[in-house]
C-alpha cells in the first residue's frame, strides 16, 4: 500500500552529464531488471489462491512490463535530490512499474533514511516485483522502529499471506485494526481475516 502522501505531484527529471560510475551503475541495474523479468517467466507456476478482496499492495502478476527503453532512459536521468526521488518513485508506483520506484525510494532512502512512509513504499516495490522476503526486511525495520505504523503491519499481512502463512498474516492484520480501526485498509484487513477463518 502506497502511503507517501504526494503521490500525484509531477518530477521534474534533471539531465546529469554522463559519468564513467553512472553508465556502470546504470548496466548493473539493467541487467538486474532483465534478470527478475526472465526469471520470473522462466520460474511462473500456476498456483490456485483464493479469491480475495483487492488490496492495495499488488503482486508481481499485476506488474505491467511496459517499455524497457523508457525505462533505461528513466533510470540514466534519475534527479540527485530526495524530494524529486520520492515524488518520481511515487509516480512509478501508482503507474505499477515496481523496478523503477523501488530505485526512486532506495536512492532517496540513502539521502535520507528515517522516513518511514518511503520504506513502506519501498517494501512495496519490493513484494510487487516478486521479492517477499525483501519487502518483509523493510517492513520489519519499519515496525522494529515504529511499531504502530499500521500500514507496515498491514502490508506484513499481505506478504504474509501471498507466501500461504496465513497465521503470521492474521497476526498483523489484528494488529493493524487494533492500531487504526477505522483507517483506509480497515475494512479490507477485517475482509482477510474473514475470510481467512480469524
């Protein structure tokens, strides 16, 4: 679940000249982006889940895989300071395109690490391109340090169940209502547990 709060905000993207260090990291994170995209081709079984009420957080089933030159371009002219990071990750995310946001947020977590909202939205880039256990990492660093953000605790049930633990979800879930009875995802959290017999 997204919970930056200026998700609709357009990024102006700065042009950097070309640096030695930027084309490297570049063809790093290019090839990494190849890689999860072959393998999660490569390695996708059908698996029978049950039918649920939509959440916000999204499965990597969900991801569109749009225009790979876009995003090259995206990623070779990413702007150096944290709002515009936020902002860009922000609107990569609400357009679903996971690998993109999640270089946004990790790159301003590294300016400016405390914030809690854009960890979440982290882990959530994370677990939308297929890397549970990831996201659960930066969820949990979100709860170790602040217990009651009740959208970690939510997000944790989502992983939780995604992975077939569906107790570990229930825990979270609870927890979540119990932080924030009457917040956005209140009523999908009551709908899991239901449905998941807590």
């Amino acid at each position: 679940m997204k919970s930056s709060e200026s998700s609709s905000a357009k990024a102006h993207v700065t042009h950097q000249a070309d640096k030695p260090t930027g084309r490297r990291d570049l063809l790093i994170i290019a090839g990494v982006l190849l890689v999860v995209t072959a393998g999660y081709f490569a390695f996708k079984r059908p698996v029978s889940v049950p039918s649920r009420p939509k959440a916000e957080i999204q499965s990597h089933s969900d991801m569109p895989m749009g225009d790979m030159t876009e995003a090259m371009g995206v990623l070779e002219n990413l702007p150096t300071d944290y709002s515009s990071l936020v902002s860009l990750g922000n609107e990569f995310m609400d357009k679903r395109n996971y690998p993109v946001a999640a270089e946004c947020y990790k790159r301003a977590l590294a300016l400016q690490g405390d914030s809690p909202d854009v960890r979440v939205d982290y882990g959530a880039c994370l677990h939308g391109m297929g890397l549970p256990h990831r996201a659960i990492e930066e969820f949990r660093r979100v709860t170790g340090i602040n217990p009651s953000h009740a959208i970690a605790n939510f997000n944790l049930g989502i992983v939780y169940y995604d992975l077939n633990e569906t107790d570990s979800a229930r825990v979270y879930w609870r927890k979540y209502l119990t932080i924030d009875p009457d917040g956005q995802a209140a009523q999908a959290a009551r709908d899991l547990l239901r449905e998941t017999g807590g």
